[in-house]
C-alpha cells in the first residue's frame, strides 16, 4: 500500500488544481484554496481520496480527472488528512552551546535566535459509463478519445471547455485514458461554493504509482506540491518534472494498525499494516514548465529522516552560564596552585 497526500493552490481563472482540472462559468470566479489529496496503490490497484476548500462567487463547478483505467467514485474519510499531518509534523528541540554568541553577556542582551532545519478508449468519442450522485457531488465516469469531446458533457452541464484544458488534455487521450468529471454544486441551492467539500475516493486498475500533475501547467501562479507516502520502503519521484527537486520532510517506519488505534482512518486505508512513511515537498515557480506525471518508486535504502526546528541556548547551570563558572573554577585551581607552590 502507497499513500501520498497533495496540497496545492489555484486562483480561477487558471484551469489547474493539482491532479485535476477545474471549471467555472466564464462570469465567475473560484479559489482552490486548499487541496488535500491521499493517494494509495497495493501494486495493482490505486486509489485517490481528495478534498478542496473552495471560495468564490461560482454557484457550481466542474471537475475533471485523468485516470488511467475504470474508476469506481465514492465519499471519502476526511480522518485520513488530520492523522498524517499530525504523523509527520516536525518536531521541535533545544541545543545548548556553551561559549557566549552575540546577544549574550557579555556582548548584549539575551539571546533570541533560533535556527530552523529546513526541513480510455471507447467506441464513441465521448461515453458516460456511469453516474451517481454523492454528497454534493454529481460524479459521472466518461470515456474519451478525443479531448474536444469532452465539451459535450460540459455543455450539457452549463460550462465551456477552455481550449488551453482541451490541448493539456490530449497526451491522457493518446494513451487512452479515462476521465472522472464531477459537478460541484453547493448544499444550499442557489448560493456560491464556499468552504470545505466532503472528500471523495476514487479507485482504478494501475500497474504503477502514477499521480497526475500535467495539468497543473496551466496554473499562472507557482504552484507547491507536498506528497506523504505510505509504502514498504522510503519512496521517491523518479523524476522533477519541470519543478524544483523534492525534498524529504520526514521518512520512518509507522505501525498503522498498533494496539494504541492512534491512526484507525490510515488503518483503514492500508489495512492496518506497519508502513514506511515518506513526506515530501516540491515547489514549481514556472509551473508552464511542468511536462509530465509523477511516477513514484522505492528508494535505494530506508534512510529514517524527521525535520526538526532548533532553538539555541545559553548553556547555565542554574542562573549562571556555564562558560562563567568554568573560568572562576579554573581560576581557584590556578590559585590554589601558585599558592601550594609558594609554601612549598
């Protein structure tokens, strides 16, 4: 079992967010604040559970995901995002050092730094091969071989298919995969789309562990990426795909199913198994450069890694600093010293 979680940002009328495309009547506006992605695969099958925050004046939206094979659709356990945040939060230590710094007496007052450890083919252009309606949300599963084809199901829904999402969208047609495409529509009829909406969970037949980012190249902001993996072994991207090189937040081994029940949601999801957990962190400043999926393999070694935040202090004994004691205690030996020799 793998899972990764995503936190991404969008501001409309930019198409991208995250895995997925979003879109808005033209006469709105949308801000993805937060989305929040936990991705799993047991080796032949992944699964995505994703929630967004969302504000604006768009009384509805549409939502468009690439997979790669069938998808089944349901509601998601919003848990799982609140235990791996608290599972992987950095932790926070204090260094003493035992010479005064700058600050210190005698050279000023007391010392207030600190550092930081940085841490789908089908027969017919378009098929809906299913629909449901879940929460708030009105799912259907298409098929697609052409991506201009999608502009029927979007028409009929009341939104236009913006021609930079139809061309994003042709490298998923060309290896014929599919699309999940879910109507946002908030709960109280005929007010905006406000808040955060209930997480959903799709799961689909894959090979390997792919997350699609290709679309997030249309976003006209730098985007930031956070993956938390769970697997066997420390995870890695096999690559940056257009974004800065991703950095290891925290990596350690996790009994998920442990006697404790201190994460049952992750339980739930990898079924309750010890697990490897790898948390990284990407940031993508030219996002227009973003050419491809994240593909996600095992690292050469389980190296177990935590970010952690120093604060530095003063070492003291007591009230008084330590390097000040130790100069008066080697004062009296000297004096003890000369004192011995003289009546000798």
């Amino acid at each position: 079992m793998v899972v990764s979680l995503q936190l991404g940002s969008l501001i409309a009328p930019a198409y991208a967010c995250g895995c997925g495309a979003m879109v808005v009547d033209r006469n709105s506006r949308m801000t993805v604040d937060r989305e929040t992605s936990a991705v799993g695969w047991d080796g032949s099958t992944e699964q995505i559970v994703m929630q967004l925050t969302v504000r604006g004046d768009a009384p509805e939206a549409a939502w468009i995901m690439p997979v790669p094979h069938r998808a089944t659709v349901e509601l998601g356990d919003a848990a799982v995002f609140s235990e791996l945040e608290t599972l992987t939060a950095p932790v926070r230590e204090t260094r003493h050092y035992f010479w005064p710094r700058s600050g210190d007496w005698p050279f000023g007052g007391p010392d207030n730094t600190s550092g930081d450890a940085a841490a789908p083919s089908a027969a017919a252009p378009v098929g809906v091969v299913g629909r449901e309606r879940l929460g708030p949300f009105d799912v259907a599963r298409l098929t697609a071989t052409d991506p201009t084809a999608l502009e029927g199901w979007l028409t009929d829904n009341g939104f236009d298919l913006p021609d930079r999402l139809s061309t994003a969208l042709r490298p998923y047609v060309e290896k014929k995969w599919e699309y999940v495409a879910i109507r946002l529509a908030p709960q109280e009829k005929g007010g905006p789309l406000l808040g955060r909406l209930d997480p959903l969970r799709l799961r689909f037949a894959s090979d390997e562990l792919v997350y699609p980012m290709r679309l997030s190249r249309l976003a006209t902001t730098p985007q930031s990426l956070g993956l938390y993996v769970l697997a066997d072994h420390r995870m890695e991207p096999r690559g940056t795909i257009g974004g800065q090189r991703p950095e290891v937040t925290y990596a350690g081994r996790v009994d998920t199913g442990g006697d404790s029940g201190e994460y049952p949601a992750l339980g739930a999801l990898t079924g309750g198994k010890p697990v490897f957990v790898t948390a990284l962190s990407q940031s993508f400043p030219r996002p227009e450069l973003i050419d491809g999926d994240h593909e996600l393999r095992a690292a050469a070694a389980d190296t177990p890694y935590r970010t952690t935040y120093y604060r530095d202090e003063l070492l003291t004994v007591g009230p008084f600093p330590a390097w000040v004691l130790s100069l008066l205690g080697g004062a009296v030996v000297v004096v003890v010293a000369v004192l011995l020799v003289l009546r000798a």
